[in-house]
C-alpha cells in the first residue's frame, strides 16, 4: 500500500492525473476502471486540461467499476457524470468507451458486462486484468457498490453481481473482489474530512477496519495507492 497524500483536493487531483499520465505514456494500451461518485470529477476536470493527444486516447479503454442501474442520461448515471466532466471534453475513440448499461435488467447485465470483461480485457491466468482500477470510498468504508451490509459480495464467484443501495434500495451493478484483486494496480482517490476515520482504521489496521469492504482491497500481484488529501489522512498514526 503506497500513500500519495496531498495538502488539497485539487493537489490531490493533480498528484493522481500526474501520474495516470506517466502510465498512459509507459504502455501500449490501458484498460481502465473508473469509479463514480463526485470525487473523480476533479480528477476528470484536470484530466480533460492536460489535453492528451488523440493518439495517448487511442490507447486507453474506458470501463465503470460500478453503475447504478439507471439510464445513461439519469442524473445518477456514473456515465453521465463522465461524459459531463470527461469524455465530452477528450478525444477519445466511441469503441473505447465500455459502459455499463444500467438501463438493462440488472441480473442480465451483470452477466453482459462480464462478457464484455473477458472478451475485451487480457486474460491473466484465467481472468480478465484490468492495468488500473479507480475506486472511491464512501464514508461507511464501501467501494465501488459493495456495500458493508453486503460484504459477502466481494468472494462471489461472479466478476460482476448486482447490489443494492443500503439506503436507498437502488439496484446497482459492480465489479467484484476477484477482478478487483487481479488488476495490476489499483488506485483509491479519497479526499475530506468525512472519509477520515475509516482511512485511518484501514490504514492502521484498527477499529472496525476489517468490516470495510475498501479494506480488502489487496491486490495479489498488483500495486496499491491510496491518493488522499490531508484532511482523509488526518486520523492516520501508523505512517
Ligand atoms: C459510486 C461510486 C462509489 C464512490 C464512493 C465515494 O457509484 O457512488 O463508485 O463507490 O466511489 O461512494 O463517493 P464520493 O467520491 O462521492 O465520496
């Protein structure tokens, strides 16, 4: 687990596209899970101002670690969000952009979207892997849409399964902890003050860190980074 903890929000922004840009340049091809959420659109926002070249774009495949099951122009819509602060603003190839279809049946597109998985991305030992995966933390520790109350969803044996909201009881399709774990890094941007005791009992290891799906992200053969602003890591002691 490598910390990158920046003074701000925007320093984080910035710290995280510095080096998603030194990985975009160091490879081929990428494939990318992004996350939803309103932390990636400042990422996204400085992303779109670096102003990659068309030919940085045609290298990357954009794919969702979760989506709500919604349609793609519902305010909620993950894609929405990214076409909004990202995709309108880059130059990137239509067939590079992997959505998942919340507008689907939900069982069935989490069948689809594992499909779309193992015929799109290299096959690394018998499963789909990811280069990057992006995730978010919400403050009850859950990331992409696994859930604390649905913990269990991480060992399914499924690359994608439908959650459901705690709250709100809106079904949603994400990614699980197999491919999570398989992908070859794994970047959480986790920025306020709200995030911080769960950030500090993760990354110490204490409390109720073990009840927190972000905590199990681990992944086997992959890199770990944790980019937070001062104010997420504020209740770490362990660094
Ligand atoms: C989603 C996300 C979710 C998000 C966290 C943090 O669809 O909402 O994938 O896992 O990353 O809830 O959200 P914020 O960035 O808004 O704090």
């Amino acid at each position: 687990m490598q910390l990158k903890i920046s003074r701000t929000k925007q320093q984080t922004a910035e710290a995280f596209t510095d080096w998603l840009i030194q990985l975009i340049g160091s490879q081929d091809s990428l494939h990318i899970a992004l996350s939803g959420g309103s932390t990636p659109k400042i990422v996204f926002d400085e992303l779109a101002s670096r102003h990659l070249s068309k030919n940085d774009w045609q290298k990357v495949h954009l794919y969702w670690g979760d989506e709500r099951c919604v349609s793609p122009d519902d305010p909620e819509s993950n894609y929405k969000m990214t076409v909004e602060y990202l995709l309108s603003k880059i130059e990137i190839p239509e067939e590079n952009i992997h959505r998942i279809k919340g507008e689907n049946d939900p069982r069935q597109e989490a069948e689809r979207y594992t499909q779309v998985l193992r015929e799109k991305l290299p096959i690394i030992d018998g499963l789909p892997q990811f280069d990057l995966i992006i995730l978010g933390m919400g403050d009850d520790g859950h990331t992409a849409s696994i859930f604390p109350y649905e913990i269990g969803l991480w060992n399914a044996d499924q690359l994608c399964e439908v959650a459901e909201h705690p709250n709100t009881g809106q079904k949603r399709i994400t990614i699980t902890g197999r491919i999570i774990n398989h992908a070859d890094n794994v970047a959480f941007l986790v920025t306020g003050e709200s995030k911080a005791e769960k950030v500090g009992e993760i990354v110490d290891e204490r409390g109720g860190y073990k009840s927190y799906p972000a905590n199990l992200v681990h992944p086997l053969n992959g890199n770990l980074f944790w980019f937070l602003d001062e104010a997420a890591a504020s209740e770490i002691t362990s660094q």
